[in-house]
C-alpha cells in the first residue's frame, strides 16, 4: 500500500505554484481567467488567490485542473509521490 509521508496539502500547493510559474508566468490572473472563464470579477481573482495560497480546494477545483491543466495527464501516484520533481512530472 502507498502512503504519504509529506502532508498532501503541502505537496499539492508545492505542484500548483510550479505550474502557476511554469505555464501562466505566476500570472493568478491568467490562470484564474483558464480555470472560469465565464467569471472574470476581481473579487473572484482575489478569492482564487487567497484559497490558493491557504491550499484549499474543493472537488470542482481539482475536476477542473483535471480538464484545463497539466495535471490531468499525470496519475495520482505520481502527483504525490515525493521522489518526483516537479519538473519531471510535468515534461
């Protein structure tokens, strides 16, 4: 059985802010704007912001990164496995 040794709030924050830097130039905007772009409101972008860096996310946030990012291509075992890099996960 797989276990995590790093809690995975931790790792999931580490992943999103590589992918924040990587794919949207650490824009919030840009990637808030990929994620709902139905809803473009600054108080949405702020709201996005702050869950962001706290790590709170809900089942619908991950549906869409599934959908819109990276991050669907990639197996959950190895999203939190620890001896992945970041760079590696998302070549």
């Amino acid at each position: 059985m797989f276990e995590f040794d790093l809690p995975t709030d931790e790792i999931l924050k580490r992943r999103l802010r590589y992918l924040l830097m990587t794919e949207y130039d650490g824009n919030i905007s840009k990637f808030y704007r990929k994620m709902y772009p139905q809803d473009v409101e600054l108080n949405g972008i702020a709201r996005f912001e702050f869950y962001l860096k706290r790590g709170q996310y809900n089942h619908n946030f991950f549906r869409l990164l599934a959908e819109k990012t990276k991050v669907g291509e990639v197996p959950l075992r190895r999203l939190f496995d620890l001896d992945v890099n970041n760079e590696d996960l998302f070549k």
